[in-house]
C-alpha cells in the first residue's frame, strides 16, 4: 500500500509517501531520504521493495527546497537542515497507525549515508541504521575527485559566491555533475549526468541536476567522523562499494570499525562502484537484500 503524506519540518511542508507491507501494523518503519540533489523518486522505491518484502514500512520524503517539498531557495543542500527533517520525518511516522513508534529505522545512501549516521547518532528513537556508499567527508572527497586545477577553480568560484552573498545577492547554481571539460559542477563526474538524466526521464521528472554553490561549501565543511564513537550499541549496517570513486571506502571502513557497538555488519560489494548501485538492476538487488535482512533481524526478529 501507498500513502501519499506530508508533514512540517522547519516551517516547510514536505511531501513523503508512506509504503506499508501486506500484513496487519503497526509495522517497523524505515525513513530514507536521499542524497545529492536527490527528490524521493530516485532509486529509493526500488530500495524499498525488499524491505517492504521484509515486512517493514517505508516512508521516503524529498527534502526541503527539493522537489515536491516547500522551501526557498529551491535546490538549496543544507546537511543540518537535511539531519533535521530526517528526525522530523522520524516524528511523523511515530504518530502514523500503520507504524510501530517503538521500532523506527534510518536508511541513507551517499550524502544521505551520512547524514543517517548523524541522525542515529543524536536520535535515541532510531533502532537501526543503514548507510551505502556514504559519505564521511567533504572536503577530502572534493579533493580527490577534481584535479588539483579544478579543485581551485571550484574553491575560488565558492569564494566569490559567498562574497555575492555577503552583498545581498543569492547564490548562484551549480551542476550537480558534468564533465570538468564542459564545466564546473560539484561532482567531476560526466557519467553521473548520464545516470540522472536517464532517471529523471523515467522515473523521476522532478529531479533538477544543479544546487546552489551555497550547498557545494557547505559538503566542503561537512564531516561526521566524530559521530562513529557517540553510536552506542545501535544495530549500523554499512554497505561500500569496492570500485567507488564518488565516495571513499577508506573513510567509510574507517568509520566502521570506529563504530562503539558490536551490533554491526561491512558489507563490501566487489566489482561494483558508486552509480552501479543506480544503474545496474542486480547490484542494486544484491544491497537491497542485505539492507532487508538487516533491518529484518534486528527490528523484527530480535527484540532491541
């Protein structure tokens, strides 16, 4: 069953939809958001199937300024912004019949992957957490994904972006990924324009691929490393693609074993990069059955 909702976060109307499993509720529930540029449609219905096959609902939602979601300026990336409507997200679905208050789950992929790390982290009402391909550190992966030319043309196109704001002005857009050779954008990616472009023809048609530079200074400044040690026995699952080179497996294994809990499983997908898991059927099959399972074992068949 689907349930279109909306609930307020920061003043803001967001739109959501809540997806329960056949069967009778209250269900274990699932928030997932998505991550850079991300509206509600993209890859995380697909996601959600095995979790619903699992018995768990989902509640996915677009963030504030994106897609269906109110909020000026539109396509502005906020990370603290983003960690509180996740927690919002969070109260609504604990006041929803069809959920369970008492077995609430996170689920995030790439900047989102971070951001439910945080949220698990600072939220004592989340009960699992799952997080693919995500990412622990801006300024690092900015630096290793631009040349060292395109990283200071970035750094000086953010700088004069911030001293237009200082002046009144609002930031200006940047794309969320191109080619270097055919412009600026955040993620150097050419590939990924491809991908999204694709998604938003098919299945997304709210998707816009730019944001703000705003956004783009804020990943630079953003970091979640510290978050690992304040994860106290909350069962974190953490998915890394072997072939990834949008977000880095090192930082991501690092925060692993970082993590204070034994209630917690590394998966690493070999053969398999970071837009596989948005493109290709099977290993986005093989991540969502593991998301499944997890959530599974330790929001129904273990009692937390």
């Amino acid at each position: 069953m689907k349930r279109d909702v909306e609930f307020i976060s920061g003043g803001h109307k967001l739109a959501g939809m809540l997806l329960t499993p056949q069967g009778e509720g209250p269900f274990p529930t699932i928030v997932m958001a998505g991550g850079w540029c991300y509206v509600k449609e993209i890859v995380m219905p697909h996601y959600a199937k095995p979790i619903l096959d699992a018995g768990i609902a989902c509640m996915i939602f677009d963030y504030r300024y994106m897609g269906a979601s109110e909020g000026l300026p539109r396509q502005h990336i906020n990370p603290y912004e983003q960690w509180d409507d996740y927690r919002n997200a969070l109260s609504f679905v604990a006041e929803q019949p069809e959920c369970d208050e008492n077995r609430l789950g996170v689920w995030g992929i790439s900047y989102s992957g971070g951001h439910v790390m945080a949220v698990g982290a600072m939220d004592p009402r989340v009960k699992a957490i799952v997080s693919t391909v995500a990412v622990i550190e801006g300024w690092e992966t900015m630096l290793r994904g631009h040349s060292p030319h395109g990283f200071q043309k970035l750094l000086e196109e953010l700088q004069a972006d911030r001293e237009r704001r200082y002046k009144g002005e609002e930031s200006r857009m940047i794309a969320f990924s191109d080619d270097p050779k055919d412009g600026l954008a955040t993620w150097p990616y050419g590939h990924a324009r491809v991908v999204f472009e694709q998604i938003q023809k098919t299945e997304a048609p709210n998707h816009r691929h730019e944001s703000t530079m705003h956004s783009t200074e804020m990943l630079l400044e953003y970091n979640i490393r510290h978050f690992a040690e304040k994860i106290l026995n909350t069962p974190t699952m953490m998915v890394v693609a072997a072939m990834d080179r949008y977000t880095q497996w090192d930082f991501e294994i690092a925060f692993f074993n970082s993590l204070q809990t034994t209630r917690k499983e590394l998966v690493v997908l070999p053969q398999v990069d970071h837009l596989s898991l948005y493109e290709n059927k099977s290993h986005l099959q093989i991540a969502g059955e593991a998301h499944a399972r997890f959530l599974r074992k330790y929001l129904i068949e273990e009692k937390y």
